[in-house]
C-alpha cells in the first residue's frame, strides 16, 4: 500500500505561535497601531490579510495591493524573528526521517508562503525527506476547505484514504476529513484538546508518533 503523511507546518513543526505574534506587534508598531494580544488571540488562525483588514483601522479602505503589501511585510519579520531562535517541534526532524525512511512518503501541506516553509525545511534539515510542499501560493481556498490536502495527494500520488494528516487546529482536522484523510491532532501553544476533538488520535508531542502508529490509523479504517 502506497502510504503518506502530510504534516501541517506552523504549530506542528515549529512552535511558531510567539513569533507570528511578535510580528504583529512590530509591524502594528510601525503603523503607529497597538496590536494586542487578545487582538491576537481572537484572530489566531486567520488569514493575515483577513487580520489586516479588521485590526488596522484604515483596513477595509485599503487596496488589494496595500494589504498585500503589509502581509509580505509582517511575514518577513516572522522570518526574521525564527532565524534569530529557531523554534522547532521536538521530535519533528526526527519524525520526518523516520516515516521516510520506512515506507511513507512525507509532504507539507501549509496556507503559509512559500518562504515561511522554505526556511522551515532548511532549519529542520529535512529536505532529502520531503516529496512534495504545498503552499499558499498553491491554494484558492483556506482551511477547513480540503485543497491543500488535495494537491499533496495528488502530488504524491497517493489515494486520500492513504494518507494521514498532522495539525494543530480545527480547521485543518475538518480539511483533512473532507479529503478523505486520517488526522492526527497535535496540541501545541495557543492550542487545546478540546479544538481538535475530531481527530483520530490526539498527542500533545510529536515524540508519541511513529511509523508504527501511523499504520495503526491506516489500517484501523474500515
């Protein structure tokens, strides 16, 4: 049986929860905006544009271009700020290798840009493992819609039934579902066993995972 694992990146990777907020915060700071954290908290898993849109106070008369503009700018200070102190998952560069190596093919599936996720593999070391990256550059439609789950399979030519997805929020647990997939619920920062009920199995580290357990969930399907 051709099997895969599709790993969701922020928040199961790398624990990027504090980074995305500092971002915030210092973008915010250079358009003379206080961005709080209950700010942060209420729009936690939004899209940035959505974000600017209702947090800057001129957001809904901003432009296309404008709102583009400040999302690429708020995404390259999270870079900056991850490469300064990388904060890797426990156990994920480990993990990849693991289910490479026996049998999986492993792909990412993320609504990030492609340069969050290019740093990502190049800091965990991973890209000998990785068969196939998805994007936001790829996708039309955000999570819980199932697409960026879609085109990893596709990519990996591997059925939906097949595959088992690693996330750490509701939306993309109900995104791998409605592909077709396993998911395995991953709690990290800002993140409760309460949001991903709906996983198959929920761990709170990527150390209770292996390729034996992935197997398990595969052939557990009725």
């Amino acid at each position: 049986m051709h099997k895969a694992v599709v790993f969701d990146v922020d928040g199961v990777l790398i624990d990027s929860y504090h980074a995305h907020y500092q971002s915030w915060v210092d973008v915010a700071e250079e358009s003379s905006i206080t961005f709080t954290p209950e700010q942060f908290s209420a729009t936690f898993g939004r899209t940035s544009r959505d974000i600017i849109r209702e947090v800057w106070p001129s957001g809904e008369k901003m432009s296309d271009s404008e709102v583009i503009s400040l999302d690429d700018r708020k995404e390259e200070v999270f870079r900056q700020i991850i490469r300064e102190k990388f904060p890797s998952m426990d156990g994920a560069a480990a993990l990849v290798e693991q289910l490479a190596t026996n049998g999986y093919s492993v792909a990412l599936g993320s609504s990030g840009p492609p340069e969050n996720i290019a740093l990502v593999i190049e800091q965990l070391g991973i890209d000998s493992w990785i068969k196939a990256v998805i994007t936001g550059s790829d996708v039309t439609q955000g999570k819980p819609h199932p697409q960026v789950f879609q085109l990893a399979a596709q990519k990996l030519s591997t059925p939906p039934d097949c595959c088992v997805v690693v996330e750490d929020a509701a939306a993309g647990v109900t995104a791998a579902h409605r592909a077709g997939m396993i998911a395995v619920g991953l709690v990290s920062t800002g993140r409760t066993h309460e949001d991903l009920n709906e996983a198959e199995l929920i761990v709170s580290s990527l150390r209770e995972l292996s390729p034996d357990t992935m197997s398990r969930l595969l052939n557990a399907q009725p």
